[in-house]
C-alpha cells in the first residue's frame, strides 16, 4: 500500500513525501484526494473531458492566481489534477495516452496552428 501526503495530496512509495519530504506519512486510502498531473491551461480543458466521459471525478486547481493570470496571460497559467486514489490508475492512463511524450510536437512551444 503506498503512502499518502496529506499536505501534498500525493501517492508515493517510498517513506518519506518526494515533494515536501515529510516523514509521517499514513497508509493511502481510496477516498483520498491524489495529484494526478498539472497541465498548461490550454490543455486542463481537453482533459477535463476525458475524465468526465470516463466518469472520473476529479479537483481542478489553477497554480496561478487570478491577478497573475490577467498580467502574464491566461494562456500560461497551469491547472492542477486531482483524483480520488481509487480511480488514480485509470486516471494516469488518461494522461498518458492525451500527453505522451513520443507526440514528436511536444517541443513545440508555439501554439500558431491555433485559430
Ligand atoms: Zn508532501
């Protein structure tokens, strides 16, 4: 059973949280909320999709505050994912199959196909 990250709301194996590197980690239940992935916001929308067709629930959160997003541009501000733990393996396979990094325009950084 993999540990759980209150703070963080993250899965992990090992002892202590990779992220905040707490060590009193408890055992991960299948309610708790866990960090799926952040995307650019460009992409939050498509995948927010999928997840619902798929009948995943999931927490949106933007990593940028609102007044930053109105000076730096909406289009760089990054949404977190969370998932229930339960539904975290199906959730992770969402993500790769919508972002795998063998999409050989993924370092591409400008977005000029767009209307
Ligand atoms: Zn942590």
């Amino acid at each position: 059973m993999p540990n759980y990250c209150d703070i963080c709301c993250l899965a992990f194996e090992e002892n202590r949280c990779p992220v905040c590197g707490r060590k009193s980690a408890r055992s991960v239940q299948p309610d708790d909320m866990c960090f799926l992935t952040e995307q650019e916001a460009l992409w939050s929308g498509m995948l927010a999709d999928v997840l619902a067709q798929n009948d995943i629930p999931f927490v949106q959160k933007n990593v940028l505050g609102a007044g930053v997003s109105l000076t730096i541009g909406s289009m760089l501000e990054r949404v977190r994912f969370y998932v229930f733990y339960k539904h975290l393996p199906k959730a992770e396979e969402i993500v790769e199959e919508l972002f795998s990094p063998s999409d050989e325009e993924d370092d591409d950084e400008n977005q000029e196909e767009q209307c």
